[in-house]
C-alpha cells in the first residue's frame, strides 16, 4: 500500500501500480499539509478516489504536535475526506497525533460507525487503543514498536487482536530497531512482525497470516 500524499505522489503511486499488480495506492493530503496545498489536491484526490484508483483514502486524520499546523483547517479537511471515502466505498487511513479526543468527536459525528478505517502508525496510550479497536477499526504498528523506550506500544500490540491488527512500515520513516536511522523499506517489516509476535505469545506466522488476510480484507481490490 503506497500513501500519496501529493498530485506528484499520486501520479507516480498510480505510475507503479499500473507497472507492478501488487502496488495499491492510497491518497489524500497530509494533515501537515492541508493549509498549504489541501485545496487545490483535494479534487484531485476525489477524482481518483470515483475513478476507482484508490483502495483507501489517507492519511487524514489531526496533528496537533506540531503547533503551528491550524486545527480548524485540518478539521475541516478530515470531514471532507470522511464524506470522500463513505461516498466511494473506501476504508480511510487516519493519521493521528496528540489529538485523539478530536478526532473520536468528529469521526462518531461524520463517518458511519461500521465503515472500514485504519488508524495508521498508532503511538497513542492503551486507552486510546481500546477506544480505536472498540469502534471496529484496525490498528497499525510501525516499526517504533520494537524501538527500546516503546513499552507502551509493546502493551498495545498485546491488546490488539489479531483480526484488528496492520503492520507498515512508514518507508521512508521508522525503520525498526536494528535498522534505526537507515532509510525504511519492506523486507524490514519482519522484524516488526516478529518483535509483536514475541509480545502476543504467538508464531511470527500467525502474524504475518492475519496481518496479511486483514490488508487483503481491507483493500479488497488488491
Ligand atoms: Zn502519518
């Protein structure tokens, strides 16, 4: 699953996937970008997204970490992106970040409580994972699960039942512990795998199989 977080993005994301079957692209524009160039991307997005070019819409969602990004902006482009993925049948990717109540008021208020959606890359608490896997959401762990200070995270891999459970990568970003400060990619994703497969007491294969059928089920196009 390839994020395309700009026009540019997009255009090579769906590039690739018509070049290699097993690239599936997802888009929208970053909540770190929407202030910036959220206006002009969206009907560019949306397009894709009624062209069936898309098997998810995000990353969406709030970051309120860094302080300068405007939360009504990003608001008001959750909500729109929300509106998007309900109208083309689409799971949405959230990205989310020290802005959980937010985004629990705004998703309960706008999108359909069954409808698919990913929280991607969770670094949240236990509680916040408890309130993501109560509305029927998947969770997905990066490669920081298995960073040294990452105990919390560790809880939260045990909590998470196998049938709400994603792992990425976040290439370029996170590479997991024994890659630290290297340029992310997918062959690392094992040892993600094996670090949440050790934490749940079970087969790095049980893992890999449910994480995989999950995906499948999401992107039911892939
Ligand atoms: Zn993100």
């Amino acid at each position: 699953m390839n994020i395309c977080t700009d026009p540019i993005t997009l255009e090579n994301g769906l590039q690739l996937a018509e070049k290699y079957s097993q690239i599936c692209n997802a888009g929208a524009t970053t909540p770190h970008d929407v202030e910036k160039e959220g206006e002009n991307a969206f009907p560019i997005f949306a397009k894709a997204a009624r062209d069936k070019k898309l098997l998810a819409v995000g990353e969406t969602g709030l970051d309120y970490y860094y302080k300068e990004l405007d939360k009504n902006v990003q608001k008001d482009f959750l909500i729109r992106y929300l509106h998007l993925a309900l109208e083309c049948d689409l799971p949405v990717i959230f990205h989310c970040r020290e802005a959980f109540d937010d985004l629990f008021k705004i998703t309960d208020a706008e999108y359909e409580r069954k409808a698919p959606a990913i929280l991607h890359c969770f670094t949240g608490s236990l509680k916040e994972a408890e309130e993501v896997l109560q509305r029927g959401w998947h969770l997905s762990l990066s490669g920081i699960v298995t960073f040294k200070n990452s105990a919390t995270l560790r809880e939260v891999a045990k909590i998470v039942p196998l049938n709400q459970l994603l792992i990425e990568t976040d290439t370029p970003y996170l590479a997991p512990q024994s890659k630290r400060g290297k340029q992310n990619e997918p062959s690392f994703i094992t040892e993600t795998a094996r670090c949440i497969a050790e934490v749940k007491g079970v087969p790095l294969e049980e893992v890999a199989l449910a994480t995989f059928e999950n995906a499948a089920q999401l992107f039911k196009n892939s």
